[in-house]
C-alpha cells in the first residue's frame, strides 16, 4: 500500500509539473468581463466621492456638509449612477457598523448611568418625550390600517434619534453649550428606551411568525442583556488599559478606542446579540467605570471624519427613491406627527423646568434626525421575521430617508438659534461669544 501511494504521489507531482510548463495564454492573465467592486474598492470610493460632496457643501456656505456626503452617496449608489451596486454596498456593511459603532460609543460616553438616574429633569423628559413619540407614531399606524404589531414596532423604533447628525454637524459647527450637552444626553436615552420598547414589543411580534413562545420571550432579552455584558466587560479591559497611558498619550487612547468598538461589534456578532446597543452600552460603561477622563474624553479627529464621510455616503447611496416616493403621503405623516411630538414634549418639559425658550427649542429640534439604529431595528425585524419586517421598512425607511434630508439642515439650524454654534472655537481664542448669535 505503501508503494502504491508513493507511485500515486510521484504521478501528480508530475502531472501538476507537466502543467506547470504549459505557457498560460494571455487572455487568462486579465479578468473575465468588467470585474465586481470589493470592500476595497467601495472604502475608495466612499471617501472619494464622500470628500468631493463635503467640499461642494462647504463652497455653498449654507449646506451642511452631511448633505453633501449624501447628495453625492446618492449619485454614485443604485437610484443614481450605478457605480456601486446594492450588492457591493452589502459587502462593504463592515465598514459601516465600525463608523456608526465609533458614533454610538461617543454618544454613550456623554451618559452616566447613575447621574442620569438621578437628574429629575432628564430622566422626565426623555422619558415623557419618549412616550409621547411612542402614542404618536402609534395612534399615526392604527389611524391607517396597520395590523397592531406592525403599529407597536414602528412605533419603537420611531422613539429613537440619530447620534451621527447630531455630532457630526455640532463639530462641524464648533458648537459647545447646555442645549447641545441636553440633547446629546437625550438622543443617548431615546435610543436606550427605544431599543427596550422594541425588546418588549418583538416577542409578540415573533409568536405570530416561525418562534414558539420560550424562544420569542427569550431571544430578544438576551440580545439586549447580551449586548450589556458584552460591553461592561470589553469596557472593564479598555479602561484598565487606559489608565496606564499618560496624559499625553491621546494617540494610544484613540487607537483603544476603536479597538474597543471592533471588539465589542465582533463579541455581538460572535454571540449573536444586539451590536448597535452594544455600542451605545460600551459607552455609557465606559462613562461609568472611568468617568470623564482619559479614554471617554477622546476626540476621533481626523480619524473619525474618516467614518463620518464613509456613513453618510453609504446612507445616500442607499436610499431608493422609488420607495420613498411610493409610500411619501405615509412617511410624510410619520415624519410630521414624530417632529410634533419631540418638539411639542421638549419644549414643554423645558418651560416646566423654566429652561430658556431658545435652549429648549434647539434641543427638540436636535432630537429631530432618525437613522443609524432605526435602520438596525428594521434590520433586525427583516431577519427575524422576513414579512413582518417587510412591511415595516416600507414605511420606516421612506421616513428615513426623509429624515436624513431634512435632518442636518435642522440640526444646523438649531444650534445657530441656541447660539452654541462657534462658542467651542471661540472660547479656545479667548473671545466670549455673542448671546443668541452663532459666532
């Protein structure tokens, strides 16, 4: 036996030799056709394309750069041009949940657990604002003809807001002020309340698809309570990890912190818990077991305009135009009856606590934007429960792609009316900025 398979190596060793020597025709050294886009080539052309929408806004003055990014996404995506085909835009998907995981955590680190407990003014608010978007979205989808489950859900995840405009935008701006910090606190609650509202409303949505009870009960806790282990625990190590760094060591700080991200998105994906409260959860963690200090007081910089560009223009270039247009009296009516109750909770909230007119408006108006983890939401429903989610990224996504329209102008505009915009910029200059005026 040995002899044989001696004999039979020695036969394809000199086969594969004989093969070797034939000269490869040059046609099979080019590929076969036009060859599909990659990862790679989706990176490039993201940025490129995403960096040229930024420039094109910034020489309107007027047009937040957000837009731009999302005018040209749109472009070069499959309703525009067709360079990037859905396809290869669902390839490069990495590349997104690593932007909008950075996002969520800088959002989740403005949160303590434990002071947010205890600030009456912000635990009612966002609580009563939350709510209030809750009935709204709610009474807007049984109004219509919605079956209640698909009322409930959408409703939930209508409670949430979009950490990415908010922050982009407030940078861009050079903004800094109690509005901002309000609304930042209030984006990171929305979206805590409005992920525990889909954990409760989803087992019901499940029992009626291919789950029996125990698992329609037990799936969605566990992808939440997952997601919060998952983050206190990659938080305990990277915090652990930061202070040892010296004060001056911002490089190494921000390289953990993206470590971090990967580590907690690539835990949740491993064992297939929530990645988006993930995120926001290994913020808030991080918030809590370090404080204000050292690693929660990172800046992305440059890195992070990397991220930002790449989301956005990955957002544009996903809209469909042909649906939002479809269902735009719907969406319209849910954009309409969600900015009413935002808007109408904060503002009333603010003139119980006896917040400023000005303040209390501009932080209701920063809560306006819906994206990142509504679309994860819609995400989830899709591949939970296919027809069930069908019908409710109809809707919510034509409302999407609405709200990342309207939603950076407003932002822009909010904090020009809170007069936050260029306060950061000049209080670093030493000059006081001018009351209720941008600078």
């Amino acid at each position: 036996m040995t002899d044989l398979a001696v004999t039979a190596a020695s036969a394809a060793a000199a086969q594969a030799s004989a093969a070797a020597s034939v000269p490869m025709p040059l046609v099979q050294v080019f590929p076969n056709g036009w060859p599909q886009a990659n990862v790679m080539v989706v990176f490039g052309l993201l940025l490129a394309f995403g960096v040229l929408g930024g420039l094109l806004a910034a020489r309107a003055r007027w047009l937040p750069s957000i837009t731009g990014f999302m005018i040209l996404g749109l472009m070069v995506g499959p309703s525009g041009l067709g360079l990037l085909s859905g396809q290869a835009l669902g390839d490069a998907r990495v590349l997104v949940d690593i932007a909008l995981g950075l996002i969520l955590f800088k959002l989740g680190v403005t949160l303590h657990p434990v002071k947010a407990m205890r600030d009456k003014r912000l635990l009612l608010t966002s609580l009563g604002e939350g709510l209030a978007t809750f009935g709204a979205i709610l009474a807007l989808m049984l109004w219509i003809g919605a079956p209640a489950v698909v009322a409930v859900l959408a409703a939930a995840i209508a409670v949430s807001s979009s950490p990415a405009v908010l922050i982009h935008v407030a940078e861009e701006l050079h903004a800094e002020g109690p509005a901002l910090d309000n609304a930042q606190q209030l984006v990171a609650a929305n979206n805590v309340l409005s992920f525990l509202l889909f954990s409760l409303a989803l087992p019901v949505a499940l029992v009626g698809e291919r789950f029996d009870i125990r698992t329609s009960l037990v799936l969605p806790a566990y992808q939440m309570l997952g997601a919060v282990v998952v983050s206190v625990v990659v938080a305990w190590l990277v915090v652990f990890i930061a202070r040892l760094t010296r004060q001056d060591e911002e490089h190494f700080r921000f390289a953990l912190v993206v470590g971090a991200v990967m580590l907690t998105l690539g835990l949740s994906q491993a064992f297939k818990v929530s990645g988006l409260f993930a995120g926001l959860a290994l913020g808030i963690a991080c918030r809590w077991l370090q404080g204000r200090t050292r690693i929660t007081r990172v800046e992305l910089g440059g890195g992070g305009d990397v991220f930002f560009v790449i989301l956005f223009v990955f957002a544009g270039a996903n809209l469909h135009l042909h649906e939002a247009l479809l269902y735009a009296p719907i969406a319209l009516a849910f954009v309409g009856a969600r900015i009413v109750a935002k808007l109408g909770a904060v503002y009333g909230f603010g003139l119980a606590f006896g917040v400023p007119h000005r303040q209390s408006l501009a932080s209701g108006m920063l809560l306006i934007p819906m994206a990142g983890l509504a679309i994860g939401l819609v995400q989830t429903t899709t591949n939970l429960a296919p027809e069930l989610g069908a019908r409710i990224s109809a809707i919510v996504l034509a409302a999407v792609a609405l709200f990342e329209t309207i939603g950076p102008p407003i932002a822009a505009f909010a904090l020009k009316l809170a007069g936050e915009a260029g306060r950061k910029r000049c209080l670093a200059e030493g000059e006081a900025p001018i009351e209720g005026q941008s600078a």
